[in-house]
C-alpha cells in the first residue's frame, strides 16, 4: 500500500473523490480503480517473483538458528564469534538497504532486485564452500548486501504495480514469504542436522536455489511503470502498465500517474530529500513513527526469538541438537501461520488495534519466556562434585549448573537416573570440541561411561516445555501485528516526493536495530542471566505499546491527504475529518500527544 499521492493533492473526478488506498468517497464505482475489477494473472507472477526477495531475507533469518548447532561445534565458534556471523549480515543490510532509496532511483527496481539476487547467490556459493570462519563471515556478510537491497526495493515495487485496490495486501504478501523462509529454512535445518560433518554447508548453500529463480524470472519481467515515466520514458512506461493490467483500459491510471509525477517533480525540486522530510513537520513526525515502529520490531526480539530460537530451547533444557532444531521448525510454522491471519485482518481491524494487540500478546509471552528461565535458574542442579583442576580454571567457582552455563568456558557434566540429577561438576570445555569436557569424567577418552552426560548451553530441567510454549504464544502474537505492519504502515504515510527515502530511512533503521539485538544477545544473557534478558525485552515492549498507543494514528480507509493530515498536528482538521469517518463501524483514533505534534 505504498503511498502514491502527494503532499495536499486529490485525485478528483466528476463522481468523487479517488483513492489509491481505498474505494471513492462518492459517485460511480465503476471506474478502473473499482475494488470488483478481474485481476489479470500476471500481477501474481510479478508479486511471486517480487515475494522471492522477502523469502530470501527469512530463510536467512531461520537458517542460521538451526546452522549455528553444528557450526559451533565445527569450528569452535565462542560467543563473540556466533554474534559476529548472525549481526555481520543483517550490519550488511543495514548499509544497503540505506543506499536502496539512491540506488532505487538510479538504477530502477527491476535492475535493484537483479542485482540483489546476484549478489544472494555469490554469497551462498561462498557459505556452502566456507573452510574456515573468516570466509564465513565474508559470506554472511555478502549475503546481507543483497537481502539489504531486496528489503527495500520489493515493497516499492510489489506497491507500484498492483492494481489499487490490492495493493496492501499484496505488500503483507511479501510478510508472509519473509514468514515462509524462516519455516522452510527451519525444514532444511532439521534434515541436514542428521549428517555428522558439514550439513550446515547444505543448510546455508541452499538459499542458491530461490536467488537463481528470482535472477531469471526477472530477467523476463518489467521494470515499474511509475519508475520508466520519473525517466520520461513514456511510451514504455504506457506499454508496461497496458501489460500489467491485461485488458483494462488504463488511459485514466496512466494519466493520474504521470501527473503527479510532474507535482512529482515541482514538490521535490530544491534541497536533499532527507532534509526536506526533516525540516517539514508532517514528514517529519511519519519519519519517526515510521522509524520507530521498525526499531521497536526489533527490539521486542523478534529476530533474537528467529536467530538463536534452536539456542533458546537448548537454554531451556532441551539436550539433543536435533530435537532442538526441530522444535525450532515447529515454532517458525507458528510464525507462518500466524502472519496469515494478519494478511486477512489487516483491511478488517485496522493497523492500530492489530499493533496494538500484537504488542500485548508479546509482551506477555516475553514474561512468560523470563519466569520459565527464572523457575529454570532457582531450580538449577547444584555443583556437588568438585574434582581436581589442573587447568585452576574459574569453572570450579561456580556453585550450580545455571552459574555455570553463564561461562562460556564452562560446562557442566553429571549423571542422571531417570530424572534426579547426581554427581554434577562444572568444569572447562574442550578448545577443540564444544562436545566434550577438556578433561576428566566427561572428557572425549571417557564419553559414554557410567550414564554420564556433558552438558554445553543448558541445563538439564523440567521447564523445558514452558520455554516451548513462550515461544510459540510469542511468535502467535508477534506475526500478525509487529511483523508486517510496520512495512504496512511506512508504505502509507509518507507523500510521494519522500516515499523512497522515507522507506529507506525505515529499512535502515530496521536493519540497525536488528544489529543491535543479534549482536548483543548472548552476552547481554550472560551479564543478566537468560531470564533478565527476557525481562528486560519484555519492558522495551512496554515502551512500544505506550508510544504506538500515544502517536500511531489509524490509517485504514483513508485518502493519502488525509493520512498527511494526521502529522500536522492541526486538532481541527483532525477533528473534522473525525467527524466525517464516524460512520459506525469505523474505528479512527487520533491520540498523538500534543508534545508528538510539536516535533
């Protein structure tokens, strides 16, 4: 639903008033733009193709948690090291996803996703032949250039060839597949975790498979329609969108856009965009509900939950690598599922009352994830058993197994009869092999004698299906809400002359804090412990739903003037126009707070 009006223009006609994110407000509904219009075909071959972007930025998003089980292992990857390989993509997609809004405008979205696919595809050739962490990290990095990319131009193009009347739906389509990735990347997870020695080469070598798909399809599609007329290349621009609407007459579309590609052109004239929106108090406040609504995204962990999912469920006791990956597969089906249900609510409830009850489930399924960690951590096998160190190692400090696993030096090794828990030691991991003590009763030479069990990450408990359903009730809440709608609503409230580089400036922001989650996560678990991590994303949730409360208008229904209307701050067009939707059934609030408006 990306916004094709203007600052203060309205698209008018005899029989009323036309809007590209709605029905007319009177006359005649059987003009072009009618919402009962047959839909040619070929706008889902354009949207699939399109979607490809966002299912490569979520089978990257999934595949790594399932990846980073065997790779630890392999390759003896410390905290720091695992942080590096998850943030140094999405730290690539921040940077180019900033450049997107140039580079959109320079090159064209058809050429932009190209490039993004070419780049996906080099970098998952380097993943799956990877000898050694560094040409990993360059590969992951490389990965995130091409997703940044993909992140930014896909809705821009998805919105500037649907037909209006589909247009926002069509945007949270491109949701779902960034939802379907992560499922399907989970399923490849948990088929390559049987193999002993290099799956996660298949695990992230496979995202070749859609990149090369979307490269060719798109070699066969055209470019935007709105992008060829910006360039004045209007002949190919009438032929493309003739082509993209079938047989409908287009005349009255075309027309419509080529104007306010020209308001286009006397609107945007003079100064850098970026300082435009800034020094314009309407563009302004969207640039920083748009900004916002993507950083607390992330900080409500999302990606924390998508990144270190099969991590988290070791933490919460779940011992094997493969039941833990599997586990994980089924939490990213309830994601997918879930973000269906958003694509049917979105044009029913509303963006505000749907972010609005997303952040709540969230917010009390994070609490739940903090006290199932919390009972885990008072719960937690005392150290009873303290055998001779040789190495003099800080391990033997630690008086449970919850204090234990905090080190990453350390792991805990006991045995077990039925569910009591015996003889528990804490001692130091093997440099070599995560998989074994570096000496003593759980060291490699003794593995398998006397019932004995080596525990790395997590600590044997029986609230292991506590943390399970934290996950899954999170991900129910978070998928049809705080998932899609943040790109849903960036995609409205900015006029036409900033629309590229308010989207890009939201992206980037997206991407930022994404960095800043995935980055910090293990350490931060380390400094306040598994449940004061939870805790404390569960306040930065708090803080979310007070802001979205206090400066998110409801945008459903309304006529792109009217959305800019909500930024100004002005309380009698506010008011008026209150008046006008107070239709029943129709939910409009307008609760920014007046210190918001005077921003």
């Amino acid at each position: 639903m990306f916004a094709l009006g203007s600052l203060s223009r309205r698209l008018k006609a005899e029989h009323g008033e036309w809007s590209l994110i709605g029905p007319p407000s009177g006359g005649d509904t059987s003009n072009l733009l009618d919402q009962n219009i047959s839909t040619p075909y070929f706008i889902y071959v354009l949207a699939f193709f399109s979607a490809l972007g966002g299912f490569l930025f979520g089978y990257d998003t999934g595949v790594v948690s399932g990846a980073m089980l065997p790779l630890k292992r392999e390759m003896n990857l410390n905290a720091l090291w695992q942080e590096l390989l998850v943030s140094s993509t999405v730290g690539a997609a921040a940077l180019s996803a900033l450049s997107g809004g140039y580079l959109n405008g320079w090159l064209g979205r058809r050429i932009c996703i190209l490039v993004a696919s070419f780049i996906f595809s080099v970098g998952g050739i380097v993943l799956s032949l990877a000898q050694d962490k560094v040409v990993l990290l360059v590969g992951r990095v490389t990965v995130g250039l091409g997703i940044g990319i993909a992140s930014m131009t896909v809705p821009v193009y998805i919105a500037e060839v649907s037909p209006p009347h589909m247009r926002g739906q069509l945007v949270t389509i491109n949701s779902l597949f960034i939802t379907g990735g992560q499922f399907v990347a989970s399923v490849v997870d948990g088929a390559f975790s049987y193999l002993s020695r290099d799956g996660w080469r298949y695990m992230l070598g496979l995202s070749i498979i859609p990149a090369v798909l979307q490269f060719f399809g798109f070699v066969f599609l055209p470019e935007s329609p709105r992008w060829l007329l910006q360039k004045g290349r209007s002949d190919e621009a009438h032929r493309v969108l003739s082509q993209i609407r079938g047989n409908q007459n287009i005349d009255e579309e075309y027309d419509k856009i080529k104007a306010s590609i020209e308001e286009e052109k006397e609107v945007g004239a003079g100064g850098v965009v970026i300082l435009r929106i800034l020094r314009h108090g309407p563009t302004r406040r969207a640039l920083i509900v748009g900004c916002c609504l993507q950083m607390f995204q992330q900080l409500s962990g999302i990606n924390t939950v998508m990144y270190y999912s099969a991590t988290i469920l070791q933490m919460g006791g779940v011992q094997d690598d493969k039941q833990a990956i599997w586990l994980a597969a089924a939490t990213s089906a309830t994601n997918f599922v879930f973000t269906l249900v958003g694509v049917w609510l979105v044009e029913k409830v509303g963006r505000r009352k749907l972010v609005l009850g997303s952040l709540l489930g969230t917010g009390l399924s994070l609490t739940l994830l903090a006290v199932s960690f919390l009972l885990s951590a008072q719960n937690s096998p005392p150290v009873t058993f303290h055998p001779y160190d040789p190495q003099n190692s800080t391990c033997r400090q630690y008086g449970s197994c919850e204090l234990c696993m905090l080190d990453p030096n350390c792991g805990f090794c006991y045995r077990e009869n039925g569910t009591v828990v015996f003889e528990t030691s804490c001692v130091p991991v093997n440099l070599a092999s995560t998989d074994h003590a570096a000496w003593g009763r759980c060291s490699n030479s003794t593995e398998g004698s006397d019932n004995l069990i080596w525990a790395y990450n997590y600590c044997p408990t029986s609230y292991s299906w506590v943390v399970l359903m934290g996950l899954v009730l999170y991900l129910a809440s978070f998928a049809p809400g705080m998932g899609p709608m943040p790109w849903t609503v960036n995609s409205e409230i900015y006029p036409l002359w900033a629309r590229s580089t308010g989207n890009a400036c939201s992206a980037a922001a997206n991407w930022i804090f994404n960095v800043l989650v995935s980055l910090t996560f293990l350490h931060v678990a380390q400094f306040l412990t598994y449940y004061g991590a939870f805790f404390m994303y569960t306040g930065l949730v708090v803080l979310a739903l007070l802001f979205v409360f206090a400066c998110l208008p409801e945008t459903k229904g309304l006529q792109l003037e009217d959305i800019e209307n909500l930024f100004t701050g002005r309380w009698d067009q506010k008011h008026r126009l209150q008046q006008s939707l107070s239709a029943p059934g129709h939910y409009f609030s307008f609760p920014i707070l007046s210190i918001f408006q005077s921003l």
